[in-house]
C-alpha cells in the first residue's frame, strides 16, 4: 500500500512539474514574441512619423513657394491685376465646391473673417506706436450675415 501510494505521488509530483515547465516555456515564448512586436510596432511607429513629418514639410514649402510665386505675379502691374483675379476666382470654386450651397458673398464674409484675423495677428506684432486703433480696423470690415 505504502508503495502505490508512493507511487502515486511521484506520477503527480512528476505531471505537475512536466505541467509548470511546459507553461513556463508557453509563457516565455510568448513573451518573446510579444517583445518582437512591440519592437517591430515601434519602429514601424517611428518611421512613419519621420515620413509623415518629411512629407508635411513637403507640403508646407510647396504652399509658401505657391504664395511666393502669386505675390511676385500681382507685383507686375497689368499682368499682377489679371492673375490676382483669377487666383481670387480660383480660391472662391474650391470654397464653393466644399460648400456646395455657399454664395459669393458667404465666401467674402468669411474671407473678411479670417483676414481680420490674420490682420489682428500682424498688427499685435507692431509696436504700439504703429498700431492703429481697433475701431479703425472694425470700420474697415463690411457687415455680414451670419446663419
């Protein structure tokens, strides 16, 4: 009897360890893997943000030297009028194409919007000698109609 019941917990000490190091291998190998991907994942991360950051960089000198070219274009007198129209015209059918439903005048207020905007933030560098009055500045912008 002794020994059947030696023997037994010897085939259950022996089944539990087989059990503990296969799930510590299992669990090691898994552990590798998952290291290996996030690995892999960081440096898939990394690389499309440098390539997304080349790429807006991209973008960003190809709209400054655009602007460049159309100011130095409207610097030529007769040539500069007729090219500051269709630029104006050009910007006001991709305006109206993303707002299907828009009217010219929709479009200059919101242009005069952010005009004044941009105006605000070039006269905020001044010094404040050369700064005008805000009154003149509203004075300058027409009414609009807002919905």
């Amino acid at each position: 009897m002794k020994i059947l019941s030696l023997l037994k917990t010897t085939t259950f000490l022996i089944w539990l360890t087989a059990g503990m190091i296969s799930v510590s291998i299992g669990t090691s190998i898994w552990a590798v893997q998952a290291t290996f991907a996030v690995t892999r994942l960081a440096t898939e991360a990394a690389s499309t943000t440098v390539r997304h950051r080349k790429e807006l960089s991209a973008t960003v000198m190809r709209l400054k030297a655009k602007a460049r070219l159309k100011r130095m274009v409207t610097m030529i007198p007769l040539a500069g009028l007729a090219a500051g129209a269709y630029f104006e015209e050009q910007e006001y059918q991709e305006w109206l194409a993303e707002n299907p439903n828009g009217t010219r005048s929709n479009y200059l207020c919101e242009l005069a919007a952010v005009s004044s905007e941009i105006i605000e933030e070039v006269l905020v560098g001044l010094p404040a000698a050369m700064q005008p009055a805000p009154v003149t500045i509203n004075s300058m912008i027409p009414p609009c109609e807002t919905d």
